[in-house]
C-alpha cells in the first residue's frame, strides 16, 4: 500500500503570511524595533527552522534577545490567528486526502513543528480534514532533528513498514523538500505564496493545486 505524506502545516493550508504576521506582533511585544517585510520574509524562507530565523536576524543585528522566547510567543500568536482566521484546506488538499484514502493508500502527515501547531491547524480546518484522515501525524516530539534532516520520514517510512520509493511526498518549502529527497522519497512540491519562486530542485514537479490523478501515477 503506497503512501502519500504531506510534510508541513504549510502543505495543507496557506498561513504563510499569517506566520510572518504572527513575528513582527511577537517584536513587538518583546520590545524589539524589528519589522520583517515580505520581500525580506521571503528570502528567509530558504532555510528551515523558525527559531534559528530570529537568532540568525539578532546576531545580524548585535542584538542580545531571547530567541525561543520570541518563537514562543510567536507560535502562541500564530495559534490564536489560526483558531480566529477561516482557514481552507489549499486547493486540491481534501480531494488528494480522502481519494487517496478511497484507493487504500496511507495518508500521513510528517511535520517537524510543535503538535499544539499541529492541534490548532486541524482544528482550524473543523470538518473539511481532521486528524482521522491521517494514519498518523507525526512532528517535532518525534524526531530528535528537525528538517531538512531526513529524520521525520525515516521515521514516517518506518512506521509505514515501507520502502521510500512507495512513499510520495508533498512539501511547500526547499527544506522540505530536501528532506524528503534525502531520505529516498518521490516529492512533489506545492509552494505557497511566499515560496513561489525558490528553486526546489530535487522535487519530481513544482505545482500549484493538488491533482490526485497526477499524484495516483506516482503512488
């Protein structure tokens, strides 16, 4: 039975904006005179990893600040806006899930962010995807790296008791995509608004909506 995993919050649902939204308002509310503008937020997301962002900015900066304090407070303003902001599975999404499930494929979703983003994102979609259509969700309590290491889906592949080449992944970022390619993976990848134009080499193909009859030819 082939599997198809989707490797982020951001695969699923657009919050791309909402994530940067959510770091100028945890500025402020450190005291920090710090405003990360599209533009810039955009070239920040070549590399993973939300804590090592404001660390890396700080040291550009010499400022002295708390970096997972920040991020704390960040992803407690992200849940919040996620909880408040009407979220919609990105197009495709539900259809992708529920036929893939139809087939007797496993569907999982294979993230390296916190299960309260996880929790507040599946709660956000209410009826439209829950948790009962994934086999399993995996995330940050269950690796010891996050990605781009190929850790989550070794993990993934192994609880799946399959071989990479049956598994496809769906990933909207370049280290995500990374990942999966480094642990054997076919990966499709379905930027967001703010990943639209990184280079994901490594990727099978680069769309922009899910088609389940294109992913079923690779499952």
């Amino acid at each position: 039975m082939p599997a198809l995993l989707f490797g982020s919050i951001g695969a699923v649902v657009d919050t791309s904006e909402m994530q940067r939204d959510a770091y100028n308002r945890a500025f402020e509310q450190h005291g920090l005179d710090w405003s990360w503008e599209r533009a810039d937020y955009v070239e920040m997301l070549r590399e993973s990893g939300g804590r090592d962002r404001v660390a890396a900015y700080a040291s550009e900066r010499g400022d002295d600040v708390d970096a997972e304090a920040v991020h704390r407070t960040k992803s407690e303003i992200f849940r919040t806006s996620m909880a408040d902001g009407g979220l919609s599975a990105r197009p495709g999404v539900v259809d992708a899930v529920k036929r893939a499930r139809a087939d007797g494929h496993s569907v999982a979703l294979v993230t390296t962010t916190s299960p309260d983003n996880v929790s507040a994102m599946l709660s956000a979609l209410g009826s439209e995807i829950s948790e009962s259509d994934f086999d399993f969700v995996l995330d940050t309590s269950d690796v010891d790296q996050p990605k781009p290491d190929p850790e989550a889906y070794r993990v993934a592949i192994s609880r799946l008791a399959l071989d990479a080449s049956r598994c496809v992944a769906v990933e909207d970022n370049v280290g995500g995509v990374r990942s999966a390619v480094d642990a054997g993976l076919t990966c499709v990848a379905f930027p967001n608004a703010n990943t639209a134009e990184h280079d994901f080499d490594g990727a099978r193909s680069t769309v922009d909506r899910l088609d389940y009859d294109q992913l079923s030819e690779l499952l």
